[in-house]
C-alpha cells in the first residue's frame, strides 16, 4: 500500500511539473505572436503592407536578430517541457552571446529609427525610454545567468527580459489602427509589459500562493524610472539635450 501510495504521489508531482513548465511554453508563444503582428507591417510582411519604405542593414540585422531571441525563447521553453536539459543548457550559452548583440542593436536601431523618420514619442522621450530599456533588459538576462542554477529564478528572469521586447510590438499595432498621440503610445508601451505579467502573477499565486520576486521586481521600476525619464525637467533637458543632437547628427558638433 505504501509502495502504491508513493507512485502516487511521484505520479502528481510530475504532471503538476509538466503543467508548470508549459505555462512558459504559451508565455513565449503568446511573445512570439505579438510580435509577429506588431513587426509584420514593417518587418515580416513589409512586401505586402509596405512595399515602397525599404530598410537599412542596421534594421535588417536588429530584426532578424529580435527574432532570432523569440524563436530560441520558445525553443528553450519547449525543451525544459519536454525533458532536455542539457541541450537547453548548451543552447543557453548562445542565447547569451547573442543577448550581448542584441543590447548594441536596440541601441544603435533606436538612434537608425530616429534619423530615418519621426518618432511616435518625443525625441527625449524615444532615447530615454530605449536607453531605460537597453540597461533592464541586459540586467535580467545577466541575471538570468548569474542564477541559471536556480530555475525558479532563471526561468521568470529569462520570461521578464523577453516580455520587454513585447512592448515595440503592440506601439506598432496601436500605431496601425490609426492612433497616433504620444500619451496613447506610452500608455501602450508601459500597458503592454503589464498585461503580459499579470498571467506570471496569477501563475504564481495560483501554484506557490506567493508572487515572483523576479516577476514584481522586474515591474517595479516601470512607473517611477519611465516617469522620471520622460518627465521634461530642466535637469532632463541640460542633460538630454547635446547628447542628443551630437547623437542624431551623425555625431556633428
């Protein structure tokens, strides 16, 4: 009876693992499909939408690069799910170089995007925000990797970085249905992150009847730090302004 009871017991615990674990396999493919839809205008099926507006190499590069990320993301979660570690380990370390690659691009494509047409924000608005994203994203990969021993942590580290680069998606698909002012298109980009943690809060609550501390801490910043970022001071603008004009100009003094 005690035999029978115990593989049981083992039998629960590795269907309620395996339902875990595919709760980030839909967490990346629901990323990958709204990215998808929001760059499928300009990126994925500009052919289509918008034939005549071509793209720099630079934009090519940060795209196919972004996408690379989304892919070996959901690939990554479906080998945990599936019982393959040890290629999801050594898969891990080229998400990692290729993180450190992807940290430059959004860079260097912010300013692309900048020079090439007008911004939906503010120029202090657009840089501030890129730069804030750039810093966050690269703290919760190199996060993810400092604790990649610690799955819990790793895990919900490597799911906030990702669900960062949702939010240029859905600007682009509020911007598409015809809405264009600079409050709507923050209120998405900072709405965005917020829906896509709200299920990894649930999640949490539902299996540990606790919150992530790598979920909450990696929202916290969003409303104080963006705020303070785009808030027009005259602190900002000392500060914002040179940079700025030195950097849209090629580096012209």
């Amino acid at each position: 009876m005690r035999s029978q009871g115990s593989s049981a017991v083992i039998a629960v615990s590795k269907a309620s693992t395996k339902t875990k674990r595919l709760f980030f396999v839909f967490m990346a493919a629901a990323v990958a499909v709204t990215v998808f839809v929001g760059f499928a205008p300009t990126f994925y099926l500009r052919g289509r939408f918008n034939p005549d507006k071509g793209l720099s190499i630079l934009l090519h590069v940060h795209g196919f690069a972004l996408s690379a990320w989304i892919i070996l993301f959901l690939v990554q979660t479906i080998l945990i799910a599936r019982g393959s570690p040890t290629l999801h380990r050594r898969l891990g370390w080229v998400m990692a170089g290729l993180a450190a690659c992807i940290a430059l691009l959004m860079g260097a494509a912010i300013v692309e995007q900048l020079r090439r047409l007008p911004p939906t924000l503010p120029a202090p608005f657009a840089l501030a925000f890129g730069m804030f994203d750039i810093i966050v994203y690269a703290t919760l990969v190199g996060g993810a990797i400092y604790w990649r021993k610690r799955p819990d942590w790793h895990k919900r580290l490597m799911l906030s970085a990702t669900i960062l680069l949702v939010e240029a998606a859905v600007v682009r698909i509020v911007a598409f249905h015809g809405i264009h002012e600079p409050r709507y298109l923050m209120l998405s980009q900072y709405s965005s992150a917020l829906l896509f943690f709200i299920p990894c809060f649930a999640f949490d609550w539902t299996t540990r009847r606790k919150l992530s501390r790598q979920a909450v801490n990696s929202v916290r910043p969003f409303p104080n730090v963006r705020r303070n970022c785009g808030h027009k001071s005259s602190a900002w603008d000392t500060f914002n302004e040179p940079h700025r004009s030195r950097i849209l100009d090629g580096g012209a003094a």
